[in-house]
C-alpha cells in the first residue's frame, strides 16, 4: 500500500526530502529540537489567536470583562502581540531553523539538540511568567516591550543559546559553502538579539518588578523614538528576514527547482541589512520628532523596495514552470500565499511613509490591518505551511487528514481577507474625519459595524489555528499513513467509474 501512501506524501513533501543536498550522504536527522520548537508554537498560536478574539469582542462591547482584571483590554493586548511574535513566530521559526540548518550544512542535527531542546523548554516558561506577570499588572509600559526587565533578562539568555548553537553548528559543517538560508538563519538572531537589547533599555531595569517606568530612556521623546526603532525592526530584523529564509529553503525543496539567482539573493539580504534599521520612524510622521530623521524614514522605507523586487523576482522566476504545484501541494500554497502578502505588505508600507497618505491613515485602524498584514498575512501564513511541511519529515509519516488541512487554509484565507478589509475601511472612514476635524468620540459608531466584522472573520483565524493544531496532534497520535490509505481507498471506486 505503498501507492496510496505516497499520493497524500505529495501533498505535504515527499520522503526523499530528508537527504541532504550535497551528495545525499546524510539522510536520517535528530530533529528533537525542530519537534519541541515547532509543537510549542502550535500550542501558544491557539492560545494568542484567543487573546486576539477577546480584544476583538471587547472593542464590541468595552464591558464585556469589566469584572475581570486579567481580561483588561491593556493587559490582553500585549499578551496578544508579544504572543504572536515570541511565543508563535519565533518559536516557529527557531524550529524551522533547526530542522533546516542539519540539511543546509550535511550535519546530523544541530551542534546541541539537547540544548535546543532545554532553550525551548525555557522559552515556554518565559512565556507563561509573561502571562502570569501582564495578567497581575506587571509592565514596563512600552510598545512591544511590555514584559518586565526580570523576563527580558531570561529571553537574551535563551536567545543566546540559541545563538550559540546556530554558530556551532556552521562552525562543524560538513558542507563549506553557506546557502542564502544559512545567511540568514545566522545573522538575523544576531540582528534582534542587539536590537531586543537596546531597545527594551536593558541597562536601566528601573523598577525591576514592573511598579513603576522601568526599561525606558529619561526624555519621553528619546524613548519614543527608540521604542519605534526597536518596534520596527523586530519586524525587519527578526520575522522578516526569517520568512525569506523559510521561502528561499521551502519553494526550492517543494518545486525540485534550483533558486533562480544567487545574485538576486544577496541582493535582498544587503539591501535589507542596510535599509530596515532606518524604516520605523515613518510611524513617527505626524509627530515633533527632528526633520532629518523622518527624511531617513522616508527614504529607507522606499529604498526598502529594491530587495523586496530582487526577492520577488527570485521566487517567482524559481517557480516559473511549476505553479501547477501551488494548487497540489498545500505547503507550498501556505508559503506562496504569504509570499504575496509579503509583498503587498512592503509596497503599503512605502506609501505609509510618504507624508500626505501618512496624515490620512496614521493613529487609525489602516495601521492595525496594515501590521496584521504581515503578522498574520506573510509570516503566519508561512508558518502554518512550514509547520505542515516539517512535521510529516520529522514524524516520517503524512499529516493526519488533507481535508482538515484544507480547511485550515480556506478558513485562514476568508477570515483574514475579511478582517484586512474591514480594518482597512475603518481606517479609511478614521483618517477622513480625522481630516475634518471630527472628534473620535463621534467616529466610532460609525465603525462599530466593521468591529463586528472583524470579531466575526476572526473567530475563522482562531478556528483555523486550532484545526492545524488538532490536525497535528493527531499526526503525531496515529498511524496515519493506514488512515491515508483508507482515505484513498475510498476514493479508488469514483476513480475507476471515471475512468
């Protein structure tokens, strides 16, 4: 029954895709790191998309919690975003780069699964003392950097080790020459770690236990203005770079294809490398901050399409030939997708920079559907499709069911499509009565339908998480390459009367 195993391995990447590719010498990996990363992301992305559906009904109904403390909408929130970057993302990506890097590099595994494995572990608890210490009141105050000095202390440590493994691991290759992943897997934890330093002000812990301004510079314009540098670029520094890591390796494997250009690959890490740093001050357009700085905004934030095209041009000439796989290989269709929202996500975020669209669309809900376009748009999308390429390699076995996981991509696409544009329009209605003069107060019914619609599209965003979760846990629970060949076995009769 080998045949209709086989037929549901397509879907999800093929079982030759475990041997290396250089001399397919190495074809049996460790992978306990990739497993315990990649599990705990699954895990904590149920739980953060939650905490985004009680923000959503709270903006319905702002008493909704009222007799809760823990459920405030000034505690659910950070928990909310530093959930969809640390605990979801990251954690996704650490395990991505462990389950990439043995097979980028012709190793067994990483220098240290044992290590990896401890730092994941750690990881989790950081996060679960994250919820612990916002949910009581807890904060330093500041945007993505609400966690207290005492956890921020804990993740550098485990961001670290990981670092150390990563750089061990390159340092024991077997194979010399370092592919555009391996790039980026080394220097962007090198990237954020600096930048989680400095912009959580780690060298002034103030009131350590979060009762008071802690983690912050001593002018308030100063620490705005390197809070939004830091904010900026744990995108571009950290979950960016990350997705084009995750493409650069998923698109090749998936299409059997080799990258399209080299050139064009450095081409979008130098030009990211030099042009991100400065892009997250366009945030600050509408406020006192220098003229020389929002001209850096500006400027880096256009600039930034230069390797944003060259990484364009090299996925879609990668894939030329080979869209018939988009629609067969779910993956595949998870990584593209993301892909396109990537994309679209940059170029929206270079009209954001420039000053007359900025007055229109700043400090309004454009903004939220403009970050949930890359969060949830590029880089969940692609962590969903890595998360159901790796599994079945690591397991040796397909996922448990293909109609679930179906279902998991419809229902991500139709409720984030639904959830951006209702975010969107409600911008844009904000941003023409903030241009009249109109005070807020008498703006919000007028957006409270697209509110409801955003509650309602992203219920579908949190159901479709907990279907991948389910689908995975099942994975790892059955023999599920009996149940694929029961599935096809069903399908055999109207395949025969077709014929």
């Amino acid at each position: 029954m080998d045949i209709p195993s086989n037929a549901l391995l397509k879907r999800f990447g093929a079982s030759r895709d475990n041997i290396s590719t250089i001399g397919e010498t190495q074809q049996v990996f460790s992978d306990q790191g990739t497993k315990i990363w990649l599990y705990s992301s699954i895990f904590w992305l149920t739980i953060v998309d939650f905490f985004g559906l009680i923000l959503a009904l709270e903006l319905i109904s702002p008493n909704l919690f009222g007799g809760i403390p823990a459920l405030l909408f000034g505690r659910v929130r950070p928990l909310h975003v530093n959930g969809v970057i640390f605990a979801w993302l990251s954690m996704m990506y650490w395990g991505a780069a462990f389950y990439m890097l043995p097979r980028l590099l012709g190793t067994k595994g990483m220098w240290s699964e044992r290590l990896a494995v401890w730092t994941a572990w750690g990881w989790n608890i950081w996060f679960l003392l994250g919820i612990i210490t916002i949910m009581n009141g807890m904060t330093q105050g500041r945007e993505y950097a609400e966690f207290i000095w005492p956890l921020d202390v804990f993740l550098v440590v485990l961001w670290f080790s990981n670092v150390f493994n990563v750089l061990m691991t390159v340092v024991r290759r077997r194979v010399k020459p370092l592919y555009v992943t391996s790039w980026w897997i080394i220097a962007s934890p090198l990237w954020l770690g600096a930048d989680y330093i400095i912009g959580n002000v780690m060298w002034r812990p103030g009131a350590i236990w979060g009762n008071g301004v802690s983690g912050a510079l001593p002018t308030s314009m100063a620490d705005g203005m390197l809070n939004w540098w830091y904010a900026h670029n744990l995108f571009g520094l950290w979950l960016t770079p990350m997705l084009l890591a995750g493409l650069y390796y998923l698109v090749p494997r998936v299409t059997k294809t080799p990258l399209y250009s080299h050139t064009l690959s450095l081409i979008s890490f130098w030009g990211m490398a030099f042009f991100y740093t400065g892009v997250g001050h366009h945030h600050l357009l509408q406020t006192p901050t220098p003229g020389w700085l929002k001209t850096i905004a500006i400027l880096s934030s256009i600039s930034l399409l230069i390797p944003v095209f060259a990484f364009t041009v090299n996925i879609l000439m990668t894939m030329r030939g080979n869209w018939e796989k988009f629609f067969t290989n779910l993956p595949l269709r998870f990584g593209i997708t993301g892909f396109i929202f990537y994309f679209l996500v940059n170029v929206q975020g270079s009209f954001e920079a420039i000053q007359s669209f900025n007055r229109a669309t700043h400090f309004t809900n454009f903004v939220v559907a403009h970050a949930h376009l890359a969060l949830l748009g590029a880089f969940t999308f692609l962590g969903m499709g890595m998360i159901d390429y790796i599994i079945p390699q690591v397991l040796k076995k397909p996922l448990y069911s293909n109609r679930l996981a179906e279902w998991q991509y419809w229902l991500i696409v139709v409720g984030f499509l639904g959830f951006f544009w209702a975010l969107t329009i409600a911008g844009f209605i904000q941003g023409q009565a903030w241009m009249r003069g109109i005070p807020e107060v008498n703006v919000i019914p007028m957006i409270q339908p697209f509110f409801m619609m955003r509650a309602v599209f992203g219920a579908m965003i949190v159901l479709s998480g907990a279907i991948q979760a389910y689908n995975i846990w099942m994975t790892i629970r059955t023999n599920t390459r009996h149940v694929a060949d029961m599935e096809l076995m069903d399908k055999l009769p109207d395949m025969e009367v077709a014929q």
